[in-house]
C-alpha cells in the first residue's frame, strides 16, 4: 500500500488556520504526548527524551539492559530493588528546569482543558512562566472539584507531583501492575468527564501523542464523527506507520510542536489585536432557522407523536406553516410567550411530564429567530458557558438565552441573575414540580421571571389535536368515534392535558405490539439492552442524552459501538446525531420502560445504577442528578407496571438503602419513603418513615423542614378522611392546618390545602358545631393567605393556575357552608 504525503508536509497546510481559530476562540481540548515536551530540559540538563530513553536510564540504574520497553524495564527494577531509587530517578529525569518558547505558546493559549500521558509539569510551569496558574491532578482527584476550572491538567497516567512508593505500583502508570490496577482511566471518574469534553469541544488536538494508548485509542474508534475535528501535531517525518495510525482518527500536522507552538501565537496576537465585531462562543449554541421549508409527511408526525422526533427543519417548518402534514397543536400562548421576550420580560415556561414544554420551547426559538431576536441555547451542562454568557453579556448586542430543564443548570442560571444583563432576556423551561421545587432559590438569586404555564389544552388546541391524529390515523380503537367523543374525551377523561391522551394511545395493546417488535433485537443482548433502558430512563427524568452521560448510566461502552448503533430498531426508535440521542420523548421513554422491561429488571437496575454513583461526591452534577431523580418517589412510582406496583416500590425503598449506605441517615430518604407509603395507603408505615426524617434533621446543622412538614400535613389530611370517629378527624385536620400555616406560601402548601375539599366532603358534615367553626376559620386563613400571594405582585404566582383552583374550591366550600347556615335559620 502506498500512502501520499504530498499534502501532509505543505508548508502552510490548510487544515491549520481553522484549527487556531477554534482555539483561540476557547472551545478546543488539549491532549499532550511525550512529544510535547521531549526536548524540555530536566534537572541535570538533558532533554527528557521519549519512552524510550527513559527506559533504557531504568536500565542503567538496574544493572540490566532495557531495549527501550519502559513497562519491562519498570518490572524488571522494582522485581529486583526498592523503588527509592527509582523515584529518585524519576524526579531527576522529569523535573523540568527550563521549558522552551514553544511550550509556553502552547501553554498559554485559552484551551477548554488538558490531559496528558506525560508523568512530567512542564505544560504547568510553561503556563506558570506566562503568568498563568494551571492545576496538576491525576485519576484520584475528584473531577467535582474542578469542574467549573479550565484551568487544570489532568495526567492519566499520574504526575510527578504525585508521586510516591505507593502511587508507583497504582496511580502512576509505569509498571504493569500499577496498568493492571482497577482504576483504569476509563473506570474512573475522570471517564465521564473526559468524554464530555470529547462531546463539546470544537476541536480535539493531540500534539507529541503517538496513539497508542489502547483506552484513549478506544473511545476515537467508537466515535468516528470526531475525526472531523481531530487533529494530531506530529514531528516533520512522519513514518509511513504513524500516517496510517493517525490518519483514521484525524487530520495530521507534520509541523513539529515548535511550530504548532509558533503559529498558535502568531494567532492568538493576531486575535488580540483584531478588531471584530463577532461575538464568537465556545459552548452556547445560537439557533438558525432553515431557510429551506420542509414538508412534513405522514411518517414525521406518526414518529413525532409516538417518540417526540423532529429535526429542527421539521419544527421550524410546522411554526412557519409550510404545506405538509400538520405537525404541532399551535398553542395559545405561544404568542402571549413572544410578546413577553419581546418586551424584556425573563419567562419560564411550565408543563407537567409529558405536556409538551419542550415542543413549547423549540416552537418559541424558531419565531424569536424569525423575528430577528439572536437565540443562544445551553443544551449541556457545560462549565464553559459561564465565560460565553459573560462574552455576550460584554458584547451589548441583544439577545435571548434559553435554558430548558433549568433546574440541572441552575449554578448557570444564577450566574446570569449575578450578572443581570440588560441586553439578555432569560427564557427558562422546566417541569411545573422541579419549578415548584426550585421557586425559593430563583427567588433567592433575585429573579424575577413571568410563569407561562402550558398544561391544560383550551378547546382550539383540543380540535387542532383532534385533526393531527385523525390524518395519520393515530386514535387506534377511537378511530371510528365523532371529533365531538373525541373532544369530549380529551376535555374530560384526560383532564385536557396532552400526556394523557397520548398516553392512552401509548398503552394500547397495539401500540405495545409494535414497539415490542422494534425492541426485540435490542432486549436479547444484556449490554444493548442495558443501554436502551440508559437511553430511556434519561429521556423520562428530562436529562441530557450525550453518549457520555448514556455510557455512564448504562454502566456499559455498547453506545459507542457502531454495531449497536447500526441496530435496525434502535435507528427506528431513535436518531443519532454526533455524539446526541435526539429522540426525546419522556412520554414515549416512560412508557417503553413501565410495558417493554419487567419490573424486576427495572428495579434491579435502578438499584445498579443508584449504587454506582455511591455517595455522589467527586461526581459531575449530571450523575448526581440521576442519582436524585431515582430516590423520587414520583420518578420511581412512574416507571414501574401497575401489576404488583406496590410490592415493586417497597422492594426498592428496602434495597436501595443497603446498596446506597448514605441513605438511612438522610431525612429526604425517609421522606421519599413514607410518600411511597401514603400512596397506598398505609399512613402508619408512612408516619414511622416521616418520624425518622424528622429524628435525622434534628441532628443535621441547618436542615429545613419545609418539605416534610407540607408531607406531614398532607398524611395528617388523608388521616382525617380515613378517621372512625368525627373527633379524631378534627384532631387530625386541625394537626394539618396549624403545620401548613407555618410553611411558606407557595404551591406545594397549596396542593395540601386542596385536600382541604375531601374533608369538607367526608368529615364536615359529621362534626359538631366548634368542629365545623374550626373548619370554616381553617377555609377563611388560607383563601387569605392565598389572596394574600395573589394580590403581592409577585410576577412568578401571577398566572398560577393551580393556586387559582385551590382558591376556587375554598370559596365555593364558603359559599356552601354559609348557604347550609342561612338555609337552618
């Protein structure tokens, strides 16, 4: 086989200036070789050489010859002596006493991070002579701890900073037993960010790396499409074995690292002293509208509907009503949406699972960008955003910042309430519970936001709806009944709430059968259908689905694997893009995994999957993430079949707290455990676990109550209507009563208030005349204090549906007990 090299070693290769523009713009990863800093000079004023060399001074010191293999000479010595020597050694040979020019022009430019292979600091005193600090860890360093810092190099194969007797035979990778320990670079926690920043960078550069690093080497092979902006900086002369390695995960730069060094700060001087009015970013993604309609077809919609797939095209075409086949129900509000981001006003956009936020907010990003408005999107979690935000902050040109599942980002969100700009409109999106659940830290970060909620369908949606299905033929066994049945349904049966209907269409046998057929494949094999469930189960708590994270939770490489991805049923049920699932659909991933997984599966790999992360610390926030969302009960409670449901939750609330030892002194445990109990009704179980939550938080320095007292009251209230005597029910809604006036005003107080309507139905008419005094004084403070909310100008309760339905009801329970009162007189 003969290999050009022609257009490898042109003078002025014309891959080069595109890659320095991305690395002068921040976005780009740094991986360093031995070659990086071969000709470094060390303590005893010799270069520090390659691999090689090294070994053959091991050698020499061993009395033996080493034949230039590093991991045999290392072997052989230790075998034979004690490793002071050898780390004497070590220090000498890579305590670098003088970088050259070109390792602080590498050093000194804005890279996203850097990891290296090299056991030596000269990529950190080059930065130090630029007057830049960089952080040295190695695999035993928790990523948590630097994960908002661009500034640190992580040394996979461990550093001479860390270096000592007991890290030579582990965390510093020189002898095979310390390559055979089980902190391997892709086992350890350091994988996951690693991978992630494989996913966001703009581009991945590799300069002195020979590419023979088997972990590393994996994951490039795994993922082709990062060929496209991979490049490896190698010497002049590149043998014809190394193009041929190379060449199949990258572009390669013959250019040496002296003149990689030399031309990235040629760049980087050129940027400073440019004048450009381009903001450019390295992590937030603006949105371009297509210019080209596209026609929505029978299939879109089906798949839309059934898995929640559009491509960008697709949506922006149904905004813009492109002839085709009717896409999206066009929600009302959605112009109500416009005209506040219009005005300046910061919105979150609320919907319960499965009610169409997220569909909300790609359709509001297309009509934004049609108007003229610069839409920027955080679609990861990415440290890196903070410095983008601050770029188009700085830049003074308007704009509007969208960041869906907000909640998973909140540390980004508070940097913008930090910064408070006044030429970025905030558009946030999340589900109405994480909302709810989040209102005291918006609240704290000095946010002020216009709440559109989205849940309930208004008649024009319903019959939008209606004719969206009836085209495709989407209603199944509802086909045959009348637009009017079917309005009826939807209004009533389904609570005009979008999730439901679906939902009925989901759980239909038919329905069931045919994604059970797209499924088989994929079930058969452990590990694809360990990945699936991964694919799945992020899609139903609404996280981030990068092969990263789905790797991390399927606790398996299959998502990286091109046999697994050419799967005839997994390219049917979900599009891959890059290194993204796009396919998201919490309705559709929910019900995959309650009627396609048995329940002993699920909870046996929740169970997996919670006790992989442990204890969380040293973990990225996306892990930690799932890691809560599997402790909710509601999430639990959601993903299990109905059949056995019950028996299913107690065994995982059992198991859980063995598998995750933190748990049992953790009151929010024994919180989500007693919810699991009211649920079915077993309040004496439920009060035990609420008795535990309450023991632990006394013990814990500053914990809040808040949330287990609204639970509190809330088993207080289902004790009352299950009360055999009118006294004991009074007892128990008077112990509710008095606990809700403590907490704060918000939803969660008011959802128990609601309850409030079930004890006037079964326990009021069976109380004497105090009691039913009590009752009413109860039903009077709490529709003031809802006015009370009401009536604050508070911007975030202004719309709030739900606390206007429990005022509502307590007006009508006043209403009824002063019409019963003037009806007795």
């Amino acid at each position: 086989m003969t290999l050009n090299r022609e257009p490898l070693l042109a003078a002025h290769n014309p891959e080069l200036e595109p890659l320095l523009r991305r690395i002068v713009n921040g976005g780009a990863m740094l991986f360093l070789g031995s070659g990086y800093s071969s000709d470094a000079l060390g303590l005893a004023d010799e270069t520090l050489g390659t691999a090689g060399a090294l070994a053959d001074k091991i050698g020499e010191l061993g009395g033996f010859e080493a034949g230039g293999e590093l991991r045999y000479a290392a072997d052989r010595y230790l075998d034979r002596g004690g490793p002071g020597p050898l780390i004497d050694l070590l220090h000498t040979r890579f305590t670098i006493k003088k970088p050259l020019d070109h390792h602080r022009q590498i050093a000194a430019a804005p890279w996203r991070r850097a990891y290296t292979t090299n056991y030596d600091l000269c990529f950190e005193t080059a930065a130090t002579e630029q007057g830049l600090l960089i952080r040295s860890v190695d695999l035993e360093a928790p990523p948590a701890d630097f994960q908002a810092k661009k500034n640190v190099c992580v040394h996979i194969n461990g550093s001479l900073k860390n270096l000592t007797s007991e890290s030579l035979n582990n965390a510093f990778k020189l002898s095979t037993s310390s390559y055979l320990d089980a902190n391997s670079f892709l086992d350890s926690l350091w994988a996951f960010p690693f991978n992630r920043d494989l996913e966001l960078s703009s581009a991945i550069v590799f300069v002195g790396y020979s590419m023979y690093d088997i972990e590393v080497q994996k994951i490039l092979h795994a993922n082709s499409h990062y060929a496209a902006k991979t490049y490896f900086v190698t010497r002049e002369q590149v043998s014809e074995k190394d193009i041929f390695t190379l060449s199949k995960f990258g572009k390669i730069l013959p250019i040496t690292a002296a003149g990689f060094g030399h031309a990235l700060a040629s760049a980087m001087a050129d940027s400073d002293s440019a004048d450009d009015d381009q903001t450019i970013l390295a992590s937030l993604a603006k949105y371009e509208v297509t210019e080209l309609g596209k026609e929505a077809r029978d299939g879109d919609v089906f798949s839309f509907l059934l898995r929640g797939e559009a491509t960008d095209d697709l949506i922006d075409s149904a905004v813009t009503h492109v002839k085709g086949a009717p896409l999206l129900v066009t929600r009302t509000r959605l112009q109500e949406a416009v005209a506040l981001v219009k005005s300046g006003s910061n919105i979150v956009v609320t919907a319960d699972f499965g009610n169409g936020k997220s569909v909300f907010l790609r359709a509001l990003r297309t009509l934004l960008a049609i108007d003229g408005l610069s839409v920027y999107s955080a679609d990861d979690i990415d440290p890196h955003q903070h410095d983008d935000l601050e770029r188009l902050v700085q830049s003074a040109k308007p704009g509007v910042l969208l960041v869906d599942a907000y909640e998973q980002n909140f540390d980004f969100v508070r940097h913008y309430a930090e910064l408070s700009p006044k030429n970025i409109t905030l558009v946030l999106g999340a589900r109405t519970s994480n909302h709810d659940r989040m209102r005291p830290a918006v609240k704290a970060a000095g946010l002020r936001l216009h709440e559109v909620e989205i849940d309930e369908l208004d008649s024009s949606e319903i019959e939008e709806f209606i004719k969206i299905g009836d085209s495709i033929g989407f209603w199944g066994e509802k086909t045959g009944h009348s637009d009017r049945t079917k309005f009826e349904i939807i209004w009533h049966d389904n609570h005009r709430q979008l999730s439901l209907a679906l939902l009925s269409v989901l759980s239909s046998p038919q329905m069931i059968e045919r994604v059970k057929g797209l499924l088989a494949n994929l079930l058969v094999k452990p590990r694809y259908r360990d990945t699936v469930f991964a694919i799945a189960l992020l899609s139903a708590i609404d996280s981030q689905l990068t092969s990263s994270l789905i790797r991390e939770i399927a606790l398996n490489d299959e998502i990286y694997e091109s046999d697994f991805r050419n799967e005839a049923g997994f390219k049917d049920l979900f599009r891959l893009e890059g290194s993204k699932v796009k396919t998201k659909s919490s309705l559709f991933a929910t019900s995959m995994i309650s009627h396609q997984f048995p329940a002993t599966y699920i909870v046996d790999q929740m169970l997996k999957i919670a006790a992989s992360i442990g204890d969380g610390r040293g973990e990225l926030p996306e892990k930690r993430n799932v890691q809560r969302a599997l402790l909710r009960f509601s999430v639990v409670e959601r993903l299990l079949p109905e059949a056995k449901r019950k028996q299913n939750l107690v065994r995982y609330y059992e198991t859980v707290k063995r598998d995750v030892t933190w748990l049992k002194g953790d009151p929010h445990f024994w919180l989500q455990y007693g919810m699991a109990q009211i649920t079915y009704k077993d309040y004496d179980l439920a009060q035990k676990y609420f008795d535990n939550a309450y023991s632990l938080a006394q013990k814990k320095r500053n914990y809040h109550t808040v949330q287990l007292d609204t639970q509190q009251a809330r088993l207080y209230l289902f004790r009352a209507t299950a009360a055999a005597t009118a006294s004991d029910a009074l007892k128990a809604f008077s112990d509710a009563h008095q606990l809700l006036r403590k907490v704060p005003n918000d939803i969660h107080k008011f959802r128990q208030v609601e309850l409030y309507g079930r004890v006037f139905e079964v326990n009021y008419p069976e109380f004497n005349g105090s009691g039913k005094a009590t009752f009413e004084q109860a039903c009077r403070a709490q529709l003031s204090e809802i006015d009370k909310l009401l009536n604050s100008g508070d911007v975030e309760f202004s719309g709030h549906r739900g606390t206007k339905r429990v005022r509502e009801l307590l007006e009508r329970i006043l209403d009824t007990v002063k019409q019963s009162r003037s009806a007795s007189v």
